[in-house]
C-alpha cells in the first residue's frame, strides 16, 4: 500500500476523486481515485473499465470500484468524453491501491469545458477537507 | 418453562437482579406502549408434549396417499427417482443441518466446500464454466435468469417457449410484471417449441429467449437449433426482416449441426458471443438428471442453464423445499445472482473456502444488487452433490439410459391401448404426454379407485421364486413390478391432468406420464393394464347412459 | 472446536478423489426391450462424453462428508449469537416428522382429496401464522424472507395498481436489512431512504417530508435491526396510511414479540414470516427457508396463489358428523386413513386479482411440517413465553458484559435496554487498542463460540449484534460475557493475538481479497488433473481459462 498523500499538481473533487490537466491546450485530463478513497475501501478486487467514448458529466458516476465488502461509485471530477481508459486495471487493479495517482490511474478524458476546474479543490484544500 | 427453554425459576430470578427490573413484565412494559400489548393470550391451543405432537402429525401424515403407498406416475417438475440412504444419513447431521450462512469461514469449512463441490458438479452437469450455490427452485431460478438477462442488455422483452412448465411461465409473469418485462409466449407445433414462431418472436428489443429442455410435455428439444435460431434471428438488420428470412436462417442453421454434428455448437459460440446490444440470453430451463445423456446445455450454444434441483437427492415433500441451479457463461460472473463460494489459501498458505464475489449481493450492493435473493438451497445442494456423487461418472450415463428406453417402451406400450394416442411424436427421456378419448378425471378417478381387477395386473405378486435359505434371488427381488407392497385400495395413479395443469384447451384429455428408475417394465404394465380398464369402463357407461 | 489432526487436514474435493472404475451405484437392469439407441434419441440430441463426475465408492463418500462435516460450527455444539438470525433450538422431532413417507413421500400434485393431512397442517399453520401477526390471510407460497418480501412489495404494487394508481416509491430505514432496497429493484419501484433518530427510531419529520401519494409503502422492522421498538410505530402508521401508502412488517425480529405484541395491531398491512428464524426450521448452512406472508383484509386479493381453503364436510353434501379420510369420495374408499374429520381442505386458485405464483407448487412444505409442530408444542403460552425468555436472555447478557466491563470498548450504540437482541459498537476498541470488531469476532473462535452478526447495521461503526434466543441457558450466556471479557483483557495487554486469530480453527483467515480478484467457483476433475483428458467436444465445452475454469495456484 502506499503512503497517505495529497499531490500539489492534483485537482481534487470532494468524493476523493482527482482529476489531473494533462494538456492544456488539447483539454485532457487523466482521473483517478485519492489515497483517502482506496484506504477507506480497503484491497481494491475488481475495476471494470468503463469504455472508450463514453461521455462523462461532472459530479456523477462513471464507474465502480469493488473490494471485497464494498462497492464505490467513481465521481467524474469535470466533465468530457473518455479517450482511454487503463485497461490494465481490468486484469490486475492492484495498481489503485499502491499506486493511485500513478500507475493507478483510472481513465483519460477530452474536457467538454475545461472551465469546470475553477469548482475543484487544490491539494491544500482537499488535505483540510480530509482534516475535518 | 418449555422443554426448549432451560431457565428455572431462580435463574429467572437472578438474572432480573442482574438487569436490575423485579419482573418480566418489567422489560416489556418500559419499552412497549402498553396499548400496542396484546390484551389476553394468543387464540392458539394449548402446547404439547413430543409425543403427543409425534402422534397428531403422524396421524395426519397418514391421511396422505404418497408414493409408498400408491403406484404413482406423477411427475411435472418432480420425480420420484430413487434417493440413495447415505443422503438423508449425511444431511441429517447437526454439522450440515444446523450452522446458519457460512459467514465464518474459519469455522464452515465443510459447508462451503460442499457449496464449491456442488458448483463444480453443476458445471460438468451443464457443460458451462460457471455457478452458483443454488436459488430457491426452478421457476425461480427462470425468473431470476430473466432478471440478470434484463440487468446485462437493458432490454425488457422475454420470448418464453410455451413448452415451459406452466408454473415456470406463471412464476416468470409475476416477476417480470414486476421488472417492467413483458413476456411473449411461443406456441408448439407437434410438442416441439414452433422453430418458426420462435425465430420470429425474437427481435433486436429481446433480451432474454427462454425453452425447457426437456420441454414440459416430455420432449426433448432441439436445443441447439433453439440457441441457434435465437442469436441468427436477432442478427436480422431489423424487426421488418421477413419470416422467410428467419426460417431459412434456422433450417441454415439446422443442416450446418446436421453435418459436423458436435463441432457446429463450439463453432457458434465462437461467432455469436452475445454482448450488450447484441442477441437474447439464450436461457435453457433443463432437467438435471437428463444431462447424462442430453447434449448439455454448454455444447448448444445457450448461454444461462438453470433447473429445478429436486431430482437430485430432493424428496417429493409436498412440492418443496428443493432447489434451483444456475449455470452461465463466463462473462455472466459479476451478475449471476445468489452466493457463490470460492477457492482461496489461509494465512498459513493452507487451502480453503469463502463465499466471494459478495459484492453483487444484496447486503452490499443493496438497491442495485443482482437479486434480492440471500441465502441458497445450501442443504438441499449438499444432497444434490452427494447424490451425483453417488451415481458417479458412469451411473448418471447408465441411469440416463435406462429412463429413455424405460420411458420410450412404456410410451409405446401405452399407445398399444384402444383409445391412447401419444400427443407428441418428439423423442422422450423421463416423461411423456398422451392423449385419451375420453375424460381424463374421470378415468385416472377410476384407475386411483383400486376397484378394477385388471386381469393379469397381480401376476407379480404371485410370490418370487425362492433361492437357499428362503432368500429370494436377485432377479426375482427386483421383480416385474413393486405393486404389490402398495395399497391395492390406493390403485394406481396414471398421471397428471395436462388440461388441468396448464388450463389449454389444447390439452384436454392429455395425461402427463413420467417414468423413474422406480417404475419397472411390471410397474409399466400395471399401468397400462390399468388404464386399459379404466377406458374400457369409462366407455361402457358412455354406451350405457346412451 | 479442537482443530484436531483430521479438522486441520489439506482440504481435497470429492472431485479430486477416487479412482477409474470405482462406484457406489449399480444400475437396475434393464427390463424392456432393447432398441437401437438412434430410435430412441438421434445422435445430434445426444451428449457424447458423459459430464466428469467423481467415480468412488459408498465408503468414500460417506467419509468425505461426514469429515467434511467435522470442519462446520453448527448449532448443535455451541452458542450461536448470530444478531438478526434467530440461531434458536432445532428440535429433532420436527425432522423425524418431516421425514415421515407420508409427508416426506408426498408428491405435490396428488390429488387433494389424498393429500387431506398435508393441507390440514398448511391450513392450520396459515391460521396460526395469522393470529400470531394479527392479520387475518396468509400465502404460504415464498420460499424465503427475501422472497417474502418481494410477495409483499409486489402485493402493495397491486393493490394501488387496481385502485388506478401508479406509485413508485418504496420508503426503508437506514437500518434496514440489504434485502429490502433490493427487492424494491426487482419489483421495479424506486429506493427511499429514512433517516434514524436519536433514539434508533424512524426519524419522523423525515418521514413526514418524504411521505407522498407516490409512496406505494414503508418496509419496517419493529423492534429495528438495533434491536429497539419504535414506540412511535401507530403515529408512523398514521401518517403512512394518511398518504394511501401500506405498511410492511420484516418479520426479521418476529421472536420478540409473539404472544405480546401483534404487527396487525400496530397498524402494518403486510408480514413477512421467517419460518426458518423463529419457527426452528434449521438453517441447512444457508437454506433452505420459508418466508409466508400475512395481511391485511384490502391487500388480502393480491395474495400468490394457491390458498389452502377449508369448507366444513356437510356443504359438500357428503355426509353430515363426519366421514373418514378420502372425505367426499364416499365411505372408506380408500381405506387408509382412521382420522374422523368434520372438514375438506382444498387449493384456492379462483383468486383473479391474484399477482400469480412466485414459485413452483405450493411452497416450502417440508419447512411448514416443523413450524406447525413447533406451534403445536409450544401452544399460546409456549410462544409467549419464548419470546420473554429472548429478551430476558438478550438483556442480561447485556447486564453481564457490563458488570463486566465490557461497555468500555464495546458500548450499546443506542438505547438502556434491548428487545431479543442488542447491537455494540466496537469503535472505542478500534480507536484505542487498534483492535477491530472482526478480530474480536475471530477470537471468539478460539473460545468456541460463534461469533454475533458484525459490521450490521451499517449506522453503527464496527458493529457487533447479538441474539442470545430463548433457548440458551444461564450459563452459557455466562460463559459467554466471559469470554468477551477475556477477549478484551487480551485486547489490551497484547493486541496481535486479536489480529492473528483464530488458530485453533480447521483453516486461519483466509484471504478474501483473492478470492475475489482471482475467482475459482469450479474446481478441477481427478481425471483433468491427472491430464486423461477427455475427448472432443465435452472437454472442449469447458471453455477457455480463466475465471470459472481453473486455479493458477
């Protein structure tokens, strides 16, 4: 498992979910779930990829996470349509636990309105909601 | 006190000072409104001792007509088949019969091995990869099929062969009515699901084509042409596609299995591979202890096999309880419904046994669970796993073979009589469909009455011949017929009244015949003799009142 | 348990034993004409190789199973204080009863008037069943609680379907069982959550937002899933009611209150029974159960069908004063029976607004057999008295663990006192010894005691509910407040003990997490494992590997 983090170059939503900009210009992103969101969940055992192409909207689920005696819906932090997703994961989702914010990453996103952002958290924020 | 209680008046004392009330009646009256406490006592009759309670229900018990003490017939979903004593001697003990859910596994190992045993036994059964640990019955178990079709496609119309059990197609318009699915029934033709009328009902909006294998009138189906006709009906590029289209695919179809005879199943499979916007589940309802000779439901292409259990290892029981199994493809895993165990290893690397993927279950996943269903059949699963056990690889071949010719003989021998025709002309394995000219009640009445003394129907008990040492011989224990250790008052039921069953018109004077391994050639003849007199007298006061 | 030599030994299926050749079965001869097989059944229908069942001897089965069994808990060796299960006595009379050829041997389809002392005990059960709950009609027909409920859903759809109503909102606690928003899918409504108050109750300002002419019912258990009685059950009938919606009862925690305290009295519409909780039918390590219902006389219509009816013997105009056994078929008929019987029982099926069958046949008889001998023994007063002895048990075990010094780590999560079972909350032990309420759980193994139901309800954090049942004696239920107490001195001076255990276990914890990510549920054949392979196509229906077909290990 890896260690308690919160990233400074995340943006977070307050479901324990983040969103990383990859390209400004192009408006994609790369989502994933928190440190705080795998721990609580306990050994992640199944993750089915949603597919490539499907639309998101910010806020509402786009996938589940499963571990043994839990069930997580995934909040799209901003809203797009999926251009990859980790297929990976659907083999071995082993990653989203020791590794959320690398190689446990969950999908890539073309931003429908990359503007969305301004309503997320930053990694100080998000360490003070936890904190709470 | 009860004889199930075990406080006496000082433990009840004590353990009041403990609680710190002085009464019983204390601990209600603080936590129940005293208006909403039932005034007086329960209208019930006052308790029993056991043996008391022994013989009441042992006399009632008696007034009951079973399959001990009647020649019987009867099947229609469940069969007298023989079950052998080391089931009951199993399931009768505390270790089985007592534990709740396996949710310590540390400490139910036994029980969730068995589930793991069972779930392998109806795998090799139904020649498809996965199962669960049962469901409650076999209607339901359709139903519940329906219901996991319904949650993997989206799409609410259920095409439903009318050779289905008619509480199976009942069971399924309940739930599905309560699903929001509708369900399109297919008719027969010559006993045998319509193969045109199926292709035809199934369309891009189907999300579930269900048949009986065999079918409820005791024919065995094409299954594979089913399977086959289902997925190639769908494939139509739209509901405006013509019924000539759909006919030529099926007979395609139909001559392909012909040809390369066992190959064409995996060969479909390969091609059709049903997804999410792509053909129907295929779901076969099929009679487990067929499938020692049937081509099982995993080499026709059907991609869920379910069934009611109660043939192996179940008592007759009054109608339950029993079981249901549930068979799938590999790609239904994460909806199947119902617990499932799993293989796992221990801390110390030992192996053992879990239920797993409990994520789909209710008390997770709550409003979007699979099903609602909790617990399995667990200890009805247990007598099926130890049954088939019990038959082995080689005994469900042999017992398999044995019901169909049995089964076959006893159709033609039937027809032999003078006012008996076969419904169907489809072959039979265990269960058969005839129709008789002339009222059904009235003549399995006369045949149940023990009144006719059918010429040459005691030629059994005219008493074996005897071996050294007064012991009969093998042969002669056998016997043509077991008849003679049933009441003779009680004579012989022939039957179910299909009309009565099914409520189609269709079906009046049809009668339902099933045949397990208890019914002999003698039993057969009995029978047949039987009903032979029972007709000939039905006939005669038709000619008398005339 | 002891974790003896044989308990502890690598498990092995029965599929992985025996050897080519063995049987335990013979067939019987085959004694009518032989015909060409292709006669019978042509080739295409035919199955080429046989399915790979274990090929063993009688002897070998019965020492698999019964050491198999060696490696269960059950009932019969120890306390059982599984919360919301009702692990209470099975009497062995009731199998002895149930087994009878009469009962045992009695196919469902037997003529009615051949099955009279089947349908008495289904009739006299219904009667039973329904002064029990206080609601006048009872189906029979569901095969479990969870089926129960569905019945019950889909009886209140109903019953608003033929007023012209179309509702879609189902109301549950927060406590409620997992069962009750799943039934409400299936029956095609929608899910709406309550929250609870202060006093474990339903929150009613909550239920006075959320009550609307949408509502088809509100599911309840009383006492809770936290073992309280909502005393404000008639005002949140009231309101309930005041919006058209029913009531149902889960009648989860029926064994606290029979003979004192009547669900049709405190306004519910619908019960749900569970034969298998607090009418002893034994649980079969996970079925099978039975789960009728009762209701009310305006919900009464939509019962499942059939209903066992019963017409005094003079209406069918076949003798007045009685008749024997075979009642309207004339004088002994059939001569088997010697019971005199002023009354013909019967299947109802004329019943047209009827939500139809839930099930084959006529439900779980088997598990009707039992409860109506249970009811027979035990009588008014029996019942009754069954139920105060549940919540007197229930609540010294709790003055036990609190003279103890339990309440310190393991406090009562709501409430002073409990019904028949009581829910703790293992969170202070959690936070001050980092010892969860699962390890307690499985240290309780070691002490040969099953441990209570954890981590339900889900309100309470690391919950730990307890039902101790009628029918333990005083002693075990201090034997057992001990072992709690020594579990938790434990706790405190070294920690790990908790978390490693249970040792003295057949197995030690078994890893969940791989079971799930790496699924086995089919286990190999001998004859796959030992590659004798299995020709085309039976072994190629096996399908590729993966999930069902075979272990990597």
């Amino acid at each position: 498992m890896a260690e308690a983090s919160c990233p400074k170059d995340l943006l977070y939503h307050p479901d324990h979910d983040w969103a990383r900009i990859d390209d400004e210009q192009q408006g994609v992103a790369t989502f994933g779930i928190t440190w705080f969101a795998q721990d609580a969940l306990g050994e992640v055992v199944f993750f089915e990829p949603p597919e490539v192409g499907s639309t998101l909207k910010k806020d509402t689920p786009y996938a589940e996470v499963e571990s043994v005696k839990a069930v997580a819906d995934v909040i799209a932090p901003l809203s797009g349509q999926i251009i990859e997703v980790n297929s990976e994961l659907g083999d071995d989702p082993s990653a989203i636990n020791e590794d959320p914010y690398g190689q446990g990453w969950l999908v890539k996103v073309r931003l429908s309105d990359p503007s969305e952002r301004e309503q997320l958290l930053d990694a100080d924020a998000y360490s003070q909601l936890l904190a709470e | 006190m009860s004889r199930y209680t075990s406080l006496t008046a000082s433990d009840e004392q004590a353990m009041l000072e403990a609680i710190g009330l002085r009464s019983v009646e204390e601990l209600f009256a603080r936590q129940i409104p005293e208006h909403l406490r039932l005034r007086g006592r329960l209208q019930l009759p006052d308790g029993m001792g056991e043996q008391e309670v022994y013989e009441h229900l042992a006399a009632l018990a008696a007034e009951n007509v079973c399959s001990e003490r009647q020649l019987s017939f009867l099947g229609a979903g469940f069969y007298d088949h023989y079950v052998p004593a080391i089931v009951e001697a199993i399931c009768e003990r505390s270790e089985f019969l007592t534990p709740y859910t396996p949710y310590q596994p540390e400490v139910s190992q036994g029980t969730l091995q068995a589930m793991f045993e069972y779930q392998t036994a109806i795998c090799e059964l139904t020649a498809l990869p996965i199962a669960n640990a049962s469901v409650y019955d076999g209607p339901s178990a359709v139903a519940f099929a329906a219901y996991m079709a319904k949650l993997h496609n989206g799409r609410g119309e259920i095409v439903a062969s009318a050779g289905l059990h008619p509480h199976t197609l009942q069971t399924l318009r309940t739930y599905a009515h309560g699903f929001g699915s509708e369900v399109i029934e297919v008719p027969l033709t010559d006993g045998a699901t319509d193969l045109h009328a199926w292709s035809e009902a199934i369309r891009q909006s189907t999300g579930a084509a269900i048949f009986a294998q065999p079918n409820f009138y005791g024919a065995v189906e094409d299954a594979e042409q089913l399977a086959a006709a289902a997925k190639q009906a769908c494939a139509r590029p739209s509901a405006a596609a013509s019924g000539q289209s759909s006919a030529s695919a099926a007979s395609g179809q139909s001559s392909a299995s012909a040809a390369s005879g066992q190959s064409s199943a995996s060969a479909a499979s390969g091609r059709s591979g049903v997804g999410r916007g792509e053909g129907p589940v295929v779901i076969a309802q099929v009679d487990p202890i067929t499938l020692g000779v049937l081509k099982p439901p995993g080499q026709c292409d059907v991609d869920v096999a379910v069934g009611e259990g109660q043939p192996l290892g179940g008592r007759l029981d009054f109608g339950g309880p029993s079981f249901g199994f549930f068979a799938a493809r590999e790609e239904f895993l994460r909806r199947m419904p119902g617990r499932i165990a799993g293989e796992t290893v221990d801390l110390d690397g030992r192996r053992g046994f879990v239920l797993t993927l409990q994520t789909r279950e209710q008390h997770i996943r709550r409003e979007k669970a699979t099903s609602n269903i909790c617990t399995a059949q667990a200890l009805n699963a247990l007598a099926a796993v130890i049954h088939l056990s019990w038959l082995g690889r080689r005994g469900i071949v042999e017992l398999g073979e044995l019901l169909l010719a049995r089964t076959h003989y006893a159709r033609e021998r039937l027809c032999a009589i003078d006012g008996v025709s076969a419904l169907h002309s489809q072959p039979v394995m265990r269960e058969f469909a005839l129709r008789l000219d002339a009222d059904v009640e009235q003549v399995r009445r006369l045949c149940m009455s023990g009144a006719l003394e059918p010429a040459g129907a005691n030629a059994a008990s005219d008493g074996p011949p005897r071996t050294a040492e007064g012991l009969s011989s093998a042969e002669s224990a056998r016997g043509v017929s077991a008849a003679p250790r049933f009441h003779r008052q009680a004579g012989v039921n022939p039957g179910v009244d299909l009309r009565a069953l099914t409520g189609r018109a269709q079906d009046e004077g049809g009668l339902l015949v099933a045949i397990t391994e208890r019914r002999t050639a003698g039993d057969i003849e009995l029978l047949a003799v039987t009903l032979e007199a029972a007709l000939r007298r039905v006939k005669a006061e038709a000619v008398a009142r005339a | 348990m002891s974790g003896s030599p044989q308990q502890r030994e690598e498990a092995v299926t029965i599929f992985e034993k025996g050897a080519e050749g063995r049987r335990a079965f013979a067939c019987p001869p085959l004694d009518v004409p032989a015909v060409d097989p292709e006669q019978l059944l042509p080739h295409r229908l035919r199955r080429a190789q046989g399915p790979d069942l274990p090929e063993v001897s009688e002897p070998e089965i019965v020492r698999h199973y019964v050491r198999l069994s060696k490696r269960n808990f059950d009932l019969d060796s120890g306390f059982y204080p599984l919360g919301s299960c009702t692990m209470k006595h099975n009497p062995r009379l009731h199998e002895r009863l149930a087994a009878l050829s009469g009962n045992a041997r009695l196919h469902p389809l037997q003529d009615t008037e051949l099955a009279q002392g089947a349908l008495a005990v289904m009739w006299g059960l219904q009667r039973a069943l329904a002064e029990i709950s206080g609601l006048p009609h009872v189906s029979l027909q569901p095969s479990a609680g969870s089926h129960g409920e569905l019945a019950g859903v889909l009886v209140s759809r109903a019953y608003h379907e033929d007023r012209g109503e179309d509702r879609r909102k189902v109301l549950t606690p927060d406590t409620a069982h997992g069962t009750n928003p799943a039934t409400v899918s299936m029956a095609g409504l929608e899910v709406v959550k309550l929250a609870t108050d202060e006093h474990g109750g339903v929150d009613l300002d909550d239920l006075r937002r959320k009550a609307s002419e949408e509502v088809v019912c509100l599911m309840l258990t009383n006492p809770n899933t936290l073992g309280i009685f909502d005393r404000n059950i008639e005002e949140i009938a009231e309101i309930v009611h005041g919006v058209g919606a029913t009531l149902y009862y889960d009648g989860a925690n029926l064994n606290a209150i029979m003979g004192i305290s009547r669900p049709g009295d405190m306004g519910f519409d619908i019960v749900h029974f569970n034969l298998h909780k607090s009418f002893t039918q034994p649980h079969g390590g996970g079925g099978p159960g039975s789960g009728p219902i009762a209701v009310s006389d305006r919900i009464a219509p939509y019962l499942p069908i059939p209903l066992v009816v019963r017409r005094p013997l003079s209406e069918d105009g076949s003798g007045a004063g009685g008749a024997r056994d075979g009642a309207g078929r004339g004088e002994g008929e059939n001569g088997l029976g010697e019971v005199w019987r002023e009354h013909v029982y019967d299947l109802d099926w004329d019943r047209p607004k009827s939500i139809g069958r839930l099930r084959g046949f006529h439900g779980n008889y088997g598990t009707f057999v039992r409860a109506y001998a249970y009811i027979r023994s035990l009588g008014a007063d029996g019942l009754r008295n069954a139920s105060e002895v549940a919540v007197l048990n229930a609540n010294y075990l709790l003055a036990r663990l609190r003279e103890l010094g339990a309440a310190e780590m393991l406090p009562l999560a709501y409430g002073q006192l409990c019904m028949h079972e009581f829910v703790l909350s293992g969170a202070p032990m959690k936070r001050e010894l980092q010892v969860k309420t699962l390890d307690l759980a499985k240290r309780l193994l070691d002490y040969g005691h099953h441990p209570p139901t954890v981590y339900f309800p889900l309100l309470v954090e690391e919950a730990l509910m307890v039902e101790p049942t009628e029918t333990e004696s005083r002693e075990t239920l201090d034997a057992f407040a001990e072992a709690i107490a020594s579990i938790l001195t434990e706790a405190k001076e070294d920690p790990e003990l908790l978390r490693g255990a249970p040792y003295t276990t057949p197995v030690r914890r078994l890893d969940e997490a791989l079971a799930a990510k790496r699924p086995v549920i089919r286990g190999e054949t001998r004859r796959k494992r030992e590659g004798q392979e299995l020709e085309a196509p039976a072994d190629e229906a096996r399908g590729p590997g993966g999930a069902g077909a075979r272990g990597a290990r």
